[in-house]
C-alpha cells in the first residue's frame, strides 16, 4: 500500500489507492508518515482512488490528524466516495476532520 | 430463492483479502448495489478482526462465515471459539462527538457494524460466539 505526494501551493498532497483495511492499515500508516514531514504546514489526503476503508484505515487518517494538530499544521480529505463519505459522518470524523469535495477545494479552504 | 456462501477462515489478518474476494464475487453475482458490497464487507471485517485480535490467546483458530440471502434480506452468521464476545454488550461505546484531542478509535468497529446494519443478535453456544447480522437488500 502505497503513498504519492505533490505538492500544490505548499501544501502536502498525499494520495493513496484502492483498500485501506485490517490487512493493510499498517503499511498505510507506515506510508503516511514518512511522507509527511514534520515541517509540513498543510496536507490534504486525496481518497479518490480510495475504493473501501475500514475502522483501522479510520485509525490511521486519526492519528495523522492528531499529529498534524501537534505540528500545527492544518489537515483535510477530500474526494470521499459516498459509501467512505457515510463511514465518515457515523464516526463522526466529519465533525473533526475537514472534508472537501475535490482537491483543489482543500487545497483553497487551506491557504486561508 | 436462497443462497448460501460459507467461508471458513483462519484468524490471521491476511485472510481479510479472501474474504472480501469472495463477498465482491458473491454480490457480483447476486447484482448488488455497489454500496451493500462496501457495507458486508467493513461489518464482516470489523467483526472478523476483532476475533483475529481479542478472540484467543494463542494459536491458529478458524472463523465460520455464512451469509444467506432471501429475498429482500441478508443474513450474515459469524461463528468463533474464542473467549466470550457480546458486541452489543461487551464493546467500549466510542464517544463520536468528542474533539479531535480527546478522540479514541477503541469500539469504533463495532459501532460501525451496528449502524449498517439493520439487526444484530449475539449469542454463546456450546463454547461458541455465534454474531447474527440482518440488513435489507431492498434497492
């Protein structure tokens, strides 16, 4: 399980693909966070490509948000299929975690 | 008209990939809206790896899977020889609207299962946990 990385205006795009679960989750978080760099000052994480995600990928985008909180960095998703948007709003990460519909709209919610 | 897949699994995680296999083929299959596959899968997952987890001290063990569906309802069965495991009653209640510093991830899964689905019975026999998941298959 993979992270890619652009960057658009100084923020930290990092995107993943396909399923992020129990098997995975892991690796995932292992992925995250040597993309990130502690000098980041906003990341966006692009779950486009994302087709499922489960509790222990939810614990991985947690941690990562705790993280970036520490840093002080600011921290959104954005590209959230319906079935991951519904996984989002029972958690209740929608409340914790900004959600944008596209890129370049986390991208502008982050410059201000 | 029923049908009937049975699984049977070991209690290592890297079985999650075989068991979400097999429920794409069978909801292939079965011509399931998109968004029913995602959500048999995250409660089988969330359940299964609990067990994979919590469910014994040692050991390979293996997890029984039957999913039956009839015609506007689903049932997933999910049996295991682990230590007593009552979801309704036995998992932490995950606090959803705490901030982001105070947020745990303890309890979230099977706070998603219960959510998703439109039932869920629990019972212990004969040494087992046997967990039952009904949703509708209604489209």
């Amino acid at each position: 399980m993979g992270v890619s990385t652009e960057r658009q205006d100084n923020t930290l795009i990092a995107k993943t693909e396909g399923r992020i679960d129990g098997a995975n989750a892991r690796e995932f978080q292992d992925a995250l966070d040597a993309a990130i760099d502690s000098s980041e000052r906003a990341v966006v994480l692009d779950l486009e490509e994302v087709s499922y995600i489960s509790s222990a990928g939810l614990r991985v985008i947690l941690l990562t948000a705790k993280s970036l909180q520490k840093q002080d960095a600011k921290f959104a998703v954005c590209s959230l299929s319906e079935s991951i948007r519904e996984i989002f709003e029972i958690s209740g990460f929608d409340q914790i975690i900004a959600v944008h519909d596209s890129r370049n709209e986390a991208v502008d919610a982050l410059k201000n | 008209m029923s049908t009937e897949l049975r699984l049977k699994v070991e209690t290592r995680h890297d079985e999650l990939d075989r068991v979400s296999a097999a429920i794409e083929d069978f909801a292939l299959e079965a011509d399931w809206p998109l968004d029913l596959a995602f959500k048999v899968n995250l409660a089988l997952e969330e359940v299964v790896i609990n067990v994979m987890n919590y469910g014994h001290d040692d050991g390979l063990h293996e997890i029984d899977i039957i999913l039956t569906t009839e015609e506007d309802s689903l049932t997933i069965e999910i049996v295991d020889d682990g230590r007593p495991f009552d979801p309704l009653h036995d998992a932490p209640i995950p606090d959803v609207n705490a901030e982001l510093e105070e947020r745990n991830i303890g309890g979230l899964g099977i706070h998603l299962v219960r959510k998703m689905m439109d039932d869920v019975q629990y019972r212990r026999e004969e040494g087992k946990n046997r967990l039952t998941l009904v949703t509708s298959l209604a489209k």
